[in-house]
C-alpha cells in the first residue's frame, strides 16, 4: 500500500497569501496615519512656539514710558471708583444716622444708648413709687447702677474712639474709613507712576 503525500491545498495557501497582503495593507495605514498624526503634533507645536514667539516678540516692542502711561491711566480709573464709592458710603452713613439705624452705631456707642434708656426707664418708675417704700428703695439703687455703667462706658468710648478702636466705629463708618485708605493709596501710586514717567523722559 503506497502512502500518497498530501499535496497543499492550493486554495489555503491563497488565504494565506490573502491575509498577509491584508496584513500588510494594514500595517502601512497604521503607519499613514501615525505619520499624520505626528506632522499634526509638528504643526501644533510649530503655531504654540509662533504665537509665543509673537506675544513676546510684542511684549518687548511695549516701551517704559508706555506702560508708566498705561499704569497712570488704570491708577486714575482705580481713583475714581474709590471716590464714588466713598461719597456713596458717606452719604449712607448720614442716612443710617438720621434714621437711627444700628450700622450707624458702634458697640461702645450702643452701650452708651442702652446706659441712657435705663436711666430713663427707672426714672419712670421712681416718679410712680411712693418714697420710703421698698420699691422706691430698690429703683434708687437701679438708678445709681446705671449712672456708674453710663459713666464707665462713657469713658470706654471716649477711650477707644481717641486710639481708633473698631469697638468705637460703627459698620458704616468703618467703611468710610477703609474708603479713606483706598483713596489714600491710589493717590501715592499715581503720585508714583507720575514720578517715573519724569525718570523715562529724563533717560530720553
């Protein structure tokens, strides 16, 4: 019996052949389309560096004198808002004051106020109390209590208000105050920024 060798199979070797000119096929779009990726990368670095390149190429052209002017002018705008701030807060504070309102008033102020009304309220009562009687005795002592606590917290006031204490300041005048300070400050820069635009005509 003769052993006959199985010849290939014509049809699997042209798979074969098939899958490798499809592999192949793929390989190179894979390499198509990372090479268009990388000029991508290329060209989105080469526009970052120009517009770098630009914006610092721009920067250099800005003189000394221009920016001084520039700083004046934003310094002069900054000036301004702070003034129209503070005539508004200003005018609230007279407003709060007139109305009796509490952002007028400070903590040493109200404890001075509530001192007042006390003593007015047991003055009340004393005009009611028949003299000699217990009642009549322990109003009297009320109202020698109150005027000490008037007294001291007269004093805290008048204390605190000559070093500047918030305790003596009200909300709104505080904010008046830190409007003060604003002012003050763009004021010194502007007297500054004046003082380096003669120092850049003097270099000229």
């Amino acid at each position: 019996m003769r052993i006959i060798a199985a010849l290939p199979d014509a049809s699997a070797e042209q798979e074969t052949n098939g899958h490798r000119r499809a592999s192949t096929q793929d390989i190179r779009a894979k390499e198509q389309i990372m090479g268009f990726h990388r000029h991508l990368s290329t060209a989105a670095l080469a526009a970052a560096a120009a517009l770098t390149l630009g914006a610092a190429g721009a920067w250099a052209q800005v003189s000394p004198t221009q920016e001084d002017r520039s700083q004046l002018a934003a310094d002069r705008a900054a000036l301004a808002r702070e003034r129209a701030g503070a005539a508004a807060d200003e005018a609230r504070l007279r407003r709060d004051k007139a109305e009796g309102r509490m952002a007028a008033e400070s903590k040493d102020s109200m404890r001075v106020y509530r001192d007042q009304r006390a003593i007015t309220g047991i003055k009340k009562d004393l005009a009611h109390d028949r003299p000699g009687t217990l009642q009549d005795k322990t109003d009297r002592a009320f109202l020698a209590g109150e005027h000490k606590a008037l007294a001291s917290d007269t004093k805290r006031l008048e204390r605190n208000r000559a070093q500047g204490r918030m305790e003596a300041t009200s909300p709104d005048a505080a904010r008046v105050q830190q409007d003060r300070r604003a002012i003050a400050g763009q004021e010194k820069a502007i007297a500054e920024d004046k003082a380096d635009l003669r120092a850049d005509q003097r270099k000229k």
